[in-house]
C-alpha cells in the first residue's frame, strides 16, 4: 500500500518506509495488546480485542506510522516542534476515522 501511494504521490518510499515499519512491529504490539498473545488472530476488530485494547493497538500503530512519516518527510530536526504537531493531530484525525470505521462496520446484533 505505501508502495502504492508513493508511485502517485512522487514521495521517493517515504511511505513505503512507515508502513513496512509498521507490518515489521506490528505482531509485537499485537502480542502486547491481545490477551491469547495475537498469533492466531487473522482479522483485528473491537470485537475479538474489546474497545480498551483496540484503540490502544490502533493508538500505537497510527502513532508509530504517523511520527516515521512525518519525521521522514521534514528530515531535519529543527522543525521538530512543527513536526510533531503535524504527526500528532494527524494520528487523532486518523484514529477518529479508524475508530468511525470499524464501529459502522461491526454488526451490533452479533456482540
């Protein structure tokens, strides 16, 4: 997918970087978050991990992605206050919309 975007976007893998960042840490988190330790989960939902540790896990995931892609970009620490901001509200704009998403598509009948 950052692949993706960067062939569009003219990002020179930027995106490619957070992301294949992101697939490198994620069983990590997920064996943080989860309680059976995340090897036999295929698909994360609010359903299988409960709200508390799914927004936990998407928290630091988008936190993670958000931060490498931003700092990534600026590439210079003089601008790290700006940068981080940028990081920061993005990763809230970003987790609302996981969060609007993953509650319209769970069924409330089959909790």
């Amino acid at each position: 997918m950052g692949l993706t975007i960067d062939m569009f976007a003219d990002s020179y893998g930027i995106h490619t970087a957070a992301t294949v960042l992101i697939a490198y840490i994620r069983p990590s988190i997920l064996s943080l978050v989860s309680i059976k330790g995340g090897e036999d989960l295929e698909e994360i939902s609010i359903k299988q991990l409960k709200f508390g540790r799914f927004f936990t896990y998407s928290s630091i995931l988008c936190l993670i992605h958000h931060f490498t892609l931003f700092y990534l970009e600026a590439f210079r620490l003089n601008e790290f206050v700006d940068t981080f901001g940028r990081a920061f509200f993005s990763t809230l704009i970003s987790l609302s919309l996981v969060l609007l998403i993953e509650s319209i598509g769970t069924n409330p009948s089959k909790r």
